[in-house]
C-alpha cells in the first residue's frame, strides 16, 4: 500500500510539474511574441515615418524646380517634365501618407502629416521668391512638426 501511494504521489508531482512548465513556458513564449511584434511594428513605424518625411522632402524639392519653371517658360519641354515629375512625387508622397495613416496610432500623427503635405500646394502658387521662402519655411515647420510626433510614438 505504501509503495502505491508512494507511486501516486510521484506520478502526481511529475503530472504537477509538467503542468506548471507548460504554463510558463506557454507565458514565456506569449511575452515573446508580443514583444516580436511590438518591434516589429516599431520598426515598420520608423521605416515608414521616415520615407514620409523622405517624400515630402523631394516632393518640395520637385515642387520648388517646377516653380522656377514657371517664371521662365512655362510651355519648355523642361517645364512639362518638371510638371510630369511633381506629378510622380506627389504620387510618391501620397502613398507615403496612406502607410503612415494605415500604422500610426492616434490622430494627431495623421493630421500632421497631412498639413505636412498640404502646406505643399502653396509653394507652387508662390508669387515672388520671398513668398516662396516663406512657404518653403511653413512647409518645414508642418513636417518638423510631424517629425517630433511620430518619433514620440516610436519611442
């Protein structure tokens, strides 16, 4: 009788112990793939984040040469390439945005990104060097703007 109560109770206790490292294995391996995907976010976050920024930047750069354009002759081969290539940047840049909106976490990011492209449209409507700075200026501020959001939210 001894030896069979002696038996139950190892049996119990191996049964016990199995249990218990698989509840904390199965934790451990939860922890694990929660903090995976936190980082994994985080970094599609940053890659993202940072080719918006990266975008509206050549698209103010393409929006500024067209401008120059313009005060020239606005009917040049020069002038519709340069048309053809904000097109394509503006392209670019609104893609750009779609992934920012698709990762980012609150609203407030969204919307900076959004007056970061929408101060774009002023630059191009610029009457004089002057107001072009200015806008050019305004157009920094908007994405310096979205810039210290999201690295607030990546971090």
């Amino acid at each position: 009788m001894e030896v069979v109560l002696a038996s139950l109770i190892a049996v119990a206790g191996t049964l016990l112990g199995s249990m218990i490292t698989f509840t904390f294995q199965r934790r451990s391996s939860v922890q694990a793939e929660v903090f995976t995907r936190s980082l994994q976010l985080r970094q599609e976050r940053l890659a993202n984040y940072s080719a918006y920024a990266g975008a509206v930047t050549a698209l103010k750069q393409g929006t500024v040469a067209l401008w120059f354009r313009l005060q020239g002759d606005a009917d040049s081969p020069e002038t519709q390439h340069a048309f053809t290539e904000c097109d394509r940047l503006g392209s670019a840049t609104e893609n750009a945005q779609f992934r920012v909106r698709l990762l980012a976490e609150d609203d407030t990011l969204v919307a900076l990104a959004a007056s970061a492209f929408d101060a774009i449209g002023p630059i191009r409507r610029a009457s004089t060097k002057t107001k072009l700075a200015e806008r050019e200026q305004e157009l920094q501020g908007a994405l310096n703007a979205f810039i210290t959001a999201a690295a607030i939210q990546i971090h």
